[in-house]
C-alpha cells in the first residue's frame, strides 16, 4: 500500500515544490542580480554545496538558462572541478577517520579501495565507472582519498561524468 501511496505522493510532490519553490527561487536570482553577480554566485554554489553535501543542480540550471550553452557550459565546468577538488582536498585532512569508516564497512569499501590500484589510466577508468555507479556521489568525494587515488585520475574521472550532480 505505501508503495503506490509514495510513488503518487512523489509524482505530485516534485513538480509543485518545483514550482512553487525552485522556479521563483530561479527567478528571483535572475532578476535580482547583475549578470557578472550572477556568474559568481553560480560558480560559488557550484563549487561549494558539493562540499557541503547539498545538490548543485538548481545552480547550474541558472548557468544554463541565463548564460547560454557556451558560457553557461564553463561556468559549470570549471566550477564542477572546484567543486569534486575541494572535497578531495579536505577528505586528505582527514584521511585517518576516513579509512576508519571504510574499515566498518569492508564489503562497501573493496569497490572503492580497487580505485585505487592500478596504474594512472586503470585508476580513471574505476572513478569514472563508481561515478556512473549508485554509490553516492557526494560522499565518494570524500572517500577517494582514503581509497589512493591520484588527484588527476580522479578529477578526469569525476568530470567525465560531472551530469549526474556534482553536487
């Protein structure tokens, strides 16, 4: 019974927050600040709520629907590779409590930990195929450090599929 009772509540759900939320939200954004404003504000959110653990998407439809597909396509881009770094960055911090927590979880952890073996090319090819992955995105941010990847493999890892929410 909560199985069509959710699937319904969802259906309906989504598009009225979408509406009655988001859009105006977009909206007054877009009317509110300058373009440049607009463009550093874009590239804050998208570089920093993966860091926070929040979803970026909202942010770059504004890219997309203000800025254009040219523009719009850096803005995203280059923020979305600020945006998987930093977590990398801060997960080095705190490494030793990350490879704790995929201690708890060993048979979690064995996919993320073969990441990191292999040479510069096998090390992409694994990113790139835990990014396509149900693994949350988010989270593998900051569990990529514990697992040995390189830097580089994992930002051409990460980028190569930046369309299923960088943040």
């Amino acid at each position: 019974m909560s199985g069509p009772l959710g699937s319904r509540c969802f259906q309906m759900g989504v598009p009225l927050f979408t509406e009655k939320v988001i859009i105006p939200i977009i909206n007054w954004e877009t009317n509110t600040f300058s373009s440049p404003v607009l463009a550093v504000l874009v590239f804050a959110s998208i570089a920093l709520f993966p860091t926070l653990i929040l979803p970026s998407s909202p942010s770059m439809w504004v890219a997309g629907l203000t800025f254009g597909y040219g523009f719009g396509f850096l803005l995203i881009i280059s923020a979305a590779a600020v945006g998987v770094s930093l977590p990398f960055l801060i997960g080095s911090i705190f490494y030793s409590k990350i490879e704790g927590w995929l201690e708890k979880y060993p048979k979690r952890a064995s996919v993320l930990r073969s990441a990191g073996g292999g040479n510069w090319f096998h090390q992409f090819q694994a990113v790139a195929l835990i990014r396509v992955s149900p693994f949350p995105y988010i989270i593998y941010n900051y569990c990529a450090v514990a697992t040995n990847v390189e830097y580089w493999p994992y930002l051409l890892g990460s980028m190569g599929n930046f369309d299923r929410n960088i943040g």
